[in-house]
C-alpha cells in the first residue's frame, strides 16, 4: 500500500479556509453588537425624547388650564420650570406665532421657543415658474432654533419647550419683535427681531436680564440651531450636488464643511454659519464671534428617486458665554437667494457663502464674468445674454486662438524635417534632440507656443462651470424649449433611467456634444500633425483619434444632468471657436508663407538667448558624460 505523504499545500490550505471562517464569524459578532449598541443607544434616545414631549405637553396643560390660579399654576411647575414657571402663567403661554412681512419676506415666529417657524421667500416659485407654490426655507417644523440654560440647581431648560411673551411694535417702516421667556416681571431672556423693508436681512439681538436668580451665568447657555432643508429645484441631485454648510472664522477666514454622508467642522471664532441650499441660504450672522462651534452636514438623499423632499441636514452646536451675568449677542438673520452681488452688498464677507471658485477661477468670475452678465441680463432676456456673453469672451480670447493655430501651422510645416532628422539621429536620442532644438531656434519656431494660449484658455473654461451653476439669475428663465436655464431640459422623458446619465434627454446638452465632435475633427489632425512622433512616447494620432469620440460622450454623460445655461453656454462656445477657426485657416493661414518665412528665418543668423544657450550646454554636457560612460 502507498504510504501517504506529508502535504504542505493542503495543511496551508486549510489553515487559510479555517482563518477565514474564524475571522467572518468575529466580524457577524462585532456587527451584531454593533447593532445591538446602536439599537440601545436609538432606544433610550426615542425614551429621552417622548419624556421631553410627555413633559412639554404637561407643561402646557397647566399653563392653559383656567381653573387653576397663577399661584397653583406656578407651584406646580417650579419643578420642571424653577423660576421659569413665571412665563408659563402668562396670556402668552399656548400655541401662537407672530407675522413680521415685508415685499421679500415673510416670516412667521412661534411663541414656543421664540423662534422662527416659518420663512416663505414671495419672488420665487418651487420648481416651477406659476406653479404657485412659493419657496419656503422654513416650515413644518423642519428647523430648530434652542438655548440650553443650566439653572442654578443644576437643571437643564431647553427654551424650545417654553413660551415666550411676544410685543410687536413697528418704528417707521421697520417691524420690531420682542420676544421675552420671564422668569419674572423684570427678568427674562429676549430674543430681539428687527425687519426692515424690501430687505432679507433680519435683525436678531439675544440678551437678557436679571437671570442670574434662574440661571447659572458661570456656564454658557448652548445654541443648537438645527435645519432640513427643503428640496426647492427640478433636479434633486443637482441641487444637492451645491448644498452644503459654509461659514466665517478667525478674522475673515471662510471654509465649508464639504460633500459627503456626514461632514463635520469644528472651527473657532466663528462670525457666521450659512445653511446654503444651491440657489438660496439660510445665515446666522454675530458681531460677537462664537469661541467654538461644531457644524455638522448629513446627506438626506440616498435614492434621488425616493429622498425628494429634503437634500441635507445642518446642525450646529455653539456655547454663548454670559458676560457680567447677563448674555448680550448681536445677530441677524439672512433668509433669500444666495446671490452673489446682494450678498455682496452686505459687507459682511457673505460673499463666500457663493462659490466662484479660488485663485484666478474666482478672480475671473468676480472681475469679468459677473459685471459683464449682470450688465448684459439687465437689459435683455437671459438666454440672449448668455448668447452675447459667449460671443464677448471668446472674441476677446481670439487673439491667443489665432496665436495657438499659428504654432501648429509652423510645426506642421516643420514636421517632414523632423522625421528626417527622427531617422538620421535613430540610435542617438540626445543627438536627436540636440539637432530638433537647434531647428526650432534657426526656424524662428516655439514648439511651446502652441500650449501656452491653450492653457491660458482653461481657467476661462473652468471658471464657466462654476459661474453657471451658481446664478440665482437664470431660476425659471426659459430661452426655447428650456423652461429653467438653472436646470436640466428635457425634450424627452426616458422610460428607463441610465447609469450616469439619467431618465431624460437634455438637448442643449446634446447639441454642445456634437459640436465638441466636430471641433475635435477639425484640431485633432492639426494637433497630432504638428507634433512629431517621440521615441518611447505615445503616438499622438492614435490618442486624438480617441479623444474625438471619448470628449463628446463624456460632454453628453456630464452635462445631461447640468443647468442648460451652461450647457447653452458651451454650445455657443463650440460653435464660436469653430467659426473662428475656419476664418482663422482660410484668410490668416497660409502654409506656403509660413514656410516660406522658416526658410527665411534659417538664412538669419541667431543670437542664443540665455535660456537656449543654458539648454544646448545641458545636453552637450549630457551626450559627453554618455560617450564618457561607452569608453569605461
């Protein structure tokens, strides 16, 4: 019988199955306790929060229970309340809200809490233009504004549980709003509302006095401003893809906390926090910055086909110090578009809350692109001016596309001199090059001359894709079959939806993929010409050819989801520079002059410059040290 033998592999083999085995099973364990924690910690949060409910329903039956007196009413909640139990005996103490409104605004403020619990923007429509529902940044209890005071014997009180006394005055056109939680006849905590006409900016003072009796003053009082925002746009990703939580630090500092399931900031002195919602942003300004605050970002939207009535939600947590025992904090309130130029207007930084983009991106937008479209949309339909600020920019960058053809015609012209010299130079690479280099400068040619206008033009480009998504300008203006400039058209609803590209088809968005089509046509062969083959480089014609058919669908795939301004923007783009370039290549480029002008430019003598001259000494240096190496 054959003696069985000692089988390595095998005993590897199981050792690795029963590893893998042991490690699923200690990771079912840890998730499964996991969960169980997290199960536990949702458990005792809900316990937590039908107490809070189960106590503030208690609170207001006493409150506006008629056959109790004050006195009964006041002993039975010092309990809960301390000296708090004072405002809830007063007339004030039930359900009620308080109107402040103006051309722009109207805002609703609820004796709960004192705070805001409704904002409804009058110049704007959601979705869609006439549709008649306005833009409301704040309803149906989707926004939470609270102090959390710490009473002298070590109670936590949550002012969104209490009533506040309001007193509506109004000084000349301005509307005025006091807003008091008494802890007795002259001491309270005051929320302050001031709203002046034809403006979005609320002013907003939180002060108070006398609670040194009711609240421990040695510790601050916590602001928890809590919001959902409301899906207002057509497109849910879209918009969703530019909201997100901006804010002010340090002296004038600006970051925002980003992208992304769940997103925290935890910046210091902070003078403002933005809940920007795409086209409009809810802001909390202080003249008195916050020592710390932690601003938190969750992404609502999982399914953009189920998740369609919020995009995210903000929370920010911040301590208020009390000062001399008393807190004393001057606010305001921004509830309106996030446009750039009224935010300006401000002088409040509030411009950053609009992101233009940095460095050169956002000096061309703030300098060039938003006078030059906010000139042209003011006396014109907006798709007419996006048309004739196309036309503008490019005509203005025509002279480096000229400059940018003009090279490639030299190198074109100058291509069969290179190949001669690729084949008499093949084994010596660095003569090859020596001998290209020594061309180019009899030539009179710049074989960078050609890149450098190309990339003077990206950040023209790039600039563009951040300006278009961000002007409030072009909400629900329609320029042909687009009825929102902002958002997507679609001239034809898919039954199915692709991935990436979406359920509908944007036909602005097509037409810029066609015209990029025959853009790259036309340059491509002109490009891959001009550049000479390189020894152990990539063959130039091959990467065009692929890039002819790659860029378009790219555009199509990118942009069938973006607003139809920049997509209108593009087209006209596209179809500018191919009209440019075929006026450019019939009356201003002729390959027979230019060649004529390089043998020209040959018969001259040449000066080195001091960069030529650095470089030819570079590589003689190299070759030498290569034929230095080949003797050894």
């Amino acid at each position: 019988m054959e003696q069985k033998k000692f089988d390595l592999n095998s005993i590897i083999g199981f050792a690795l199955i029963f590893g893998i085995v042991m490690w699923m099973m200690y990771s079912n364990q840890k998730t499964a306790e996991k969960e169980q924690l997290e199960k536990a910690k949702q458990e005792k949060l809900q316990k937590q929060q039908k107490a809070k409910t189960v106590a503030t329903k208690e609170i207001t039956a006493i409150a506006t229970d008629t056959s109790v007196s004050d006195t009964a009413k006041i002993q039975k909640l010092q309990a809960t309340l301390g000296t708090f139990a004072y405002s809830a005996t007063l007339p004030s103490a039930k359900e009620g809200v308080t109107v402040l409104e103006n051309d722009l605004v109207k805002i609703s403020v609820s004796n709960k809490g004192g705070a805001i619990s409704e904002v409804t923007l009058k110049k704007y429509d959601k979705f869609k233009k006439n549709s008649g529902e306005l833009v409301s940044l704040i309803k149906n209890n989707n926004a939470n504004f609270n102090l959390e005071l710490q009473t002298s014997d070590n109670r936590v009180l949550n002012t969104k549980d209490l009533f506040f006394e309001p007193t509506l005055t109004k000084v000349g056109e301005d509307q005025i709003l006091s807003m008091k939680l008494k802890s007795g006849a002259n001491e309270f905590l005051e929320y302050k509302y001031v709203l002046k006409p034809d403006n979005y900016m609320l002013d907003f003072d939180v002060r108070s006095q006398g609670l040194s009796k009711a609240v421990n003053t040695s510790k601050p009082a916590n602001l928890n401003w809590d919001l959902k925002t409301y899906r207002n746009e057509k497109s849910i990703s879209y918009e969703n893809r530019y909201t997100e939580s901006v804010f002010e630090y340090e002296d004038g500092k600006d970051d925002y906390t980003g992208q992304g399931t769940q997103k925290e900031e935890n910046p210091e002195k902070v003078t403002y926090v933005a809940y920007k919602q795409h086209l409009f942003t809810t802001v909390l300004l202080t003249k008195t910055p916050l020592e710390k605050a932690s601003i938190k970002s969750f992404d609502l939207v999982k399914d953009d086909k189920k998740d369609t009535i919020y995009t995210k939600q903000f929370k920010t947590v911040a301590p208020l110090a009390f000062t001399n025992g008393e807190l004393n904090y001057q606010m305001n309130w921004y509830f309106g578009p996030a446009d750039y130029k009224l935010l300006s207007k401000y002088d409040r930084n509030l411009d950053e809350i609009v992101s233009l983009g940095w460095g050169i991106f956002g000096w061309i937008n703030k300098l060039i692109f938003v006078p030059l479209f906010g000139f042209l949309s003011s006396f014109m339909g907006l798709g007419i001016a996006i048309i004739i600020f196309t036309i503008l920019i490019k005509l203005a960058m025509s002279p480096i596309t000229f400059k940018s053809f003009l090279s490639q015609a030299k190198m074109k012209v100058l291509r069969p001199e290179i190949a001669e010299l690729g084949e008499k130079f093949a084994k010596d690479p660095m003569k090859k090059q020596q001998e290209t280099m020594k061309l180019y400068s009899k030539a009179g040619v710049n074989p960078m001359a050609g890149c450098i206008p190309a990339l003077i033009q990206i950040p023209f480009m790039y600039a563009s894709f951040l300006f278009f998504p961000t002007s409030v300008d072009l909400r629900q203006k329609g320029f042909l079959w687009a009825d929102d400039l902002s958002s997507f058209d679609s001239v034809l609803k898919l039954p199915f939806n692709i991935p990436l590209y979406g359920d509908h088809i944007s036909l602005f968005a097509l037409l810029a993929s066609i015209a990029i089509f025959f853009y790259m046509k036309m340059t491509s062969g002109d490009q891959a010409m001009a550049q000479p083959p390189q020894e152990g480089m990539p063959d130039m014609a091959k990467i065009m050819k692929i890039m002819i058919y790659l860029s378009p669908i790219m555009m199509l795939i990118f942009f069938n989801n973006y607003g139809s301004g920049l997509s209108l923007y593009n087209l006209i783009s596209n179809l500018i520079t191919i009209g440019i370039m075929i006026v450019i290549k019939k009356y201003f480029i002729d390959s027979d002059k230019i060649h004529a002008q390089i043998q020209e430019n040959k018969a001259k003598p040449k000066t080195e410059s001091k960069f030529q001259k650095k470089m030819r000494e570079m590589m003689e240096q190299a070759e030498a040290q290569k034929a230095q190496q080949k003797k050894k």
